[in-house]
C-alpha cells in the first residue's frame, strides 16, 4: 500500500508532497520496497490558515517513515522537521556535517518565531479555544534539540548503505553551505533503480561557494526550478552597478541598506562587497551585518572553511551587530556606510527599523537583491507609484530604490543547460519541482529541447510510478 492507501505495483514510487508549482514546503516520499524515506521536511508558506494546516498534519504517518534525507538547511527544506519528530518519526535524518550545524541555528530561530507568534496570537485573543491546536506551537526548542541528535552526518561523494537495499551519496549543490544533490540507489526484488533529487541547485560562476556538481543520470529525476527560463546578471555587471550606487551615496552622504535572508543571500553579498572594495570597483565604506541570526551563520561558516571555493578576505573589516539599540546607533551615525539588514523583501526583520528611518532620505539608497513577493513592501518600492504606505503612515520614497539581480543562490537557464548536460539520454523520468508554474514550464520546454523525454511538474500530492 502506498501512503494513500492504494496497492502499489511498481517497486519505486514517489508522492510529492511539498514545492510542487511553488516553492514552498519542500517534501517528497519515497517508497521503494518495503523502504519508506523522506526526502526533505520543509515549512510550507502561504495563505495563512491553508499553510498552517499543512505544516500541522502530515498527510501519512510519521512513526511509518524509516528516514529523512535532508538537501539542505533553508527552512523551505528542513523547517518542519522537529514536528515530524514530535508526532513519532523513529527513525535517522542524514544530511552533511555543514547542514547539521546550520540547521541547529536555523530551527532554534523558527522554534523561537513559533513560540513568540503562539503568545501574540493569544495576546490579542486570535487564538483558537484555550488548549486548542493552534495554541500550541508547532514545536518547541525541545524537539529542536532531539531532532539534531537524530542527524547522521554524511561527506559529500561518499556511498553509503542506510540500509541492505537503500544506498545514499551526497555530491555538492553549490546553493547554501553543505547544501547536496541526492543520489539514491534503490534495490527491490532484483530489480535496481536510481533517483535523484537536485535539492536546490547553485550558480555556477560565483566563486565563494563551490561550483555545483554535475546531476547525476536517474530513472527519476526530482529537479528544481526556481529561475527557469530565467537568466542572472553577470558578475561583472553587478560589481559595476553596486560601485556606481555606493559611490552616488558616498558623494551625498547617505547609506546604502542591502536587506538579505541571513542564510546564503547575506554570505554572498558580504563576500563580494569584501572583493569588490579590496578590487576597488566598490568604494571602502564600513560594513555592518544587522542580524543576528547571520552572526550565528557566520560561525558555522568558519567552522566549515574548507567547503568554501574562496573564504572571504579578512582585509577589508565587517562588523556584526548584536543588539538593536546597536543598530539603531550606526542607522543615526553620519558617516556613510552599508549595511546588510535581514528581511529580504522588508516584511520583516532588522531592516523594518531602518526603513522607519530612512525611507524619505533622499541621501540613501536600499539596493534589493532578493525575489520580491508581489504583496511585499519590497515590491511596492519597486513600483513607479510616488508614495507608499508602510507603517500606518504615507511616505514618499525619496530614498532611491535599487534593484540587483545576480546575488541568487539558484541555478538560471544557462546553468541548468550545464549542470543536466551529462543526464541527457541517461535518464527516465524528470519531474520538476520548487518552482512556479511559469518557471517549471519554461525549464520543461528548456529539458526537452536538450533531449529529455518524459519532463513533467506533478500536481500536489500525485504519485508517480518507476516501472
Ligand atoms: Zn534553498
């Protein structure tokens, strides 16, 4: 029986359960045999009753799960994972060493969100019936703690029997540190088959991370999607465009707000200001990370050095601010500066108070170099309109608003071309996933003109079959 109950006649099957046509909540299934394993556990976003219900109930039963393989620390891939902890999963969650240090950072912070949004809720009498579900959060720092016990750390390209039947390698995604594609191959009844689950792809061509490896061949391919169709700037082109704004800011003495998610966009852009400044494309001004979820991710970086393609340079000085009163001190400073605040699409996060402050200072610039939801503030800013609403009040927007695209962590259509490459006539089914419609559909046309035969994106919970 499969995890909907049905016979199942195929000896590889796979529901997914999660990102399919978004990118959000990224979970798949896999049956193979008597063998059921999870590929990712990530929290699902969205509207807010339907995304609440999807994270609260698994549709199967986590005590009949053998094991989670996770790809990598983004909470979109690993955020629900101490639930399924506290409803009964047993069993162990393989990821690599890097992934685990990262995820025990990122799962106390979520488990702290969920407890302080638990108390709000109920502050302002929102909540359901006292002792209610929605009361409760959807798990504590205690599950976090039991969930990193049950990580079993794995180096990338080395094979591993999780069990007689079941073999995992981890190989270099290139998106966040010690993010992995996951290769599994499968046994049943004599008959071997090959998975393989991109994960969340890289970029190739911006040296801080390694470069992603190649995807290797599958009878199913699980692949992301999230630039497809699309195409970044290149590196030189977003060094040339961050020099001409930061020097434009300089002249008038303002300060350039770059807001970043903390896990992977924060690294990247701190990495190339440092490059760029010490190439003098970019003029030396003080940099300031205001977030301190990224303080806790810049130790696991350190920690993890050698996974890095280029460490960064220790030249040209980034100050970490701790508290918000800090913050707050450097935001009123007169010196120019930059700084990198979290809340990629200012819905929330550090860079909400420098706003409150620098949203009509025409001497400033905020530079967004994250995907802008269309409801978010950072896509209202974007917009030509001559004002905009934020924090009760109108504001005029005379802060300039820039845009730099090329700081993603994702894969666009010339890489995929790269990275599928050596798949192409190797492989049976691909199936995309963490994408939006129009982006799976633009890499699907892509796949097939390079020669990939069944391309497909399953629709929530669909099931499909290796024969
Ligand atoms: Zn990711």
């Amino acid at each position: 029986m499969n995890a909907f109950g049905s016979k199942r006649l195929c000896s590889l099957q796979v529901s997914f359960l999660g990102a399919t046509r978004s990118v959000s909540g990224s979970m798949h299934l896999v049956e193979s045999g008597p063998h059921r394993l999870l590929l990712d556990c990530g929290l699902a976003r969205g509207p807010r009753d339907e995304a609440r219900q999807r994270n609260r109930h698994f549709p199967f039963d986590p005590t009949h799960i053998d094991a989670v393989i996770l790809s990598h620390a983004h909470i979109d891939h690993c955020g629900n994972l101490p639930n399924l902890v506290r409803q009964g999963f047993p069993g162990p969650i393989y990821c690599t060493p890097a992934s685990k240090d990262l995820i025990a950072v990122m799962l106390h912070d979520s488990a702290r969100i969920q407890e302080d949004e638990v108390h709000t809720t109920s502050d302002l009498g929102q909540g359901a019936r006292p002792g209610g579900a929605n009361r409760r959060p959807l798990y504590t720092s205690r599950d976090v703690n039991e969930t990193i016990d049950r990580c079993v750390t794995i180096d990338y390209g080395v094979d591993i029997d999780i069990n007689p039947e079941v073999r995992l390698r981890f190989t270099d995604a290139g998106h966040i540190l010690g993010s992995a594609i996951v290769s599994l191959h499968l046994q049943h009844v004599g008959r071997e088959q090959r998975l393989t689950f991109t994960g969340d792809l890289g970029r190739r061509g911006l040296p801080y991370l390694r470069e992603p490896s190649n995807v290797p061949p599958a009878d199913l391919l699980i692949c992301e999607s999230t630039y497809g169709g699309k195409l970044h700037d290149s590196l030189e082109s977003m060094a040339a465009r961050m020099g001409e704004i930061v020097r434009r800011v300089e002249l008038r003495g303002g300060k350039v707000f770059i807001p970043a998610f903390s896990l992977g966009r924060t690294q990247i852009v701190v990495h190339f200001l440092r490059e760029w400044m010490a190439a003098g494309i970019v003029p030396r001004l003080p940099i300031y990370v205001d977030s301190p979820l990224a303080v806790e991710i810049a130790y696991v970086h350190e920690e993890h050095v050698e996974q890095l393609q280029k460490p960064d340079r220790d030249d040209i000085p980034v100050e970490y601010m701790l508290s918000q009163e800090e913050a707050r001190i450097r935001g009123m400073q007169r010196e120019p500066c930059i700084i990198v605040a979290s809340g990629g699409m200012c819905e929330g996060g550090r860079i909400i108070s420098h706003l409150r402050h620098h949203l009509d200072d025409p001497r400033s610039a905020i530079v967004l170099v994250s995907y802008q939801a269309p409801y978010s503030l950072g896509a209202q800013l974007m917009q030509k309109t001559p004002t905009v609403r934020f924090h009760g009040r109108t504001w005029n927007k005379w802060i300039d608003v820039e845009q730099i695209n090329g700081f993603s962590g994702h894969a666009d259509k010339v890489d995929f071309q790269a990275l599928l490459g050596s798949a192409v006539g190797k492989t049976g089914q691909v199936r995309l996933v963490h994408g939006e419609a129009e982006a799976c559909e633009a890499l699907a046309v892509q796949l097939r003109e390079m020669g990939f035969g069944d391309v497909r994106a399953p629709e929530y919970e669909e099931v499909v079959s290796v024969a």
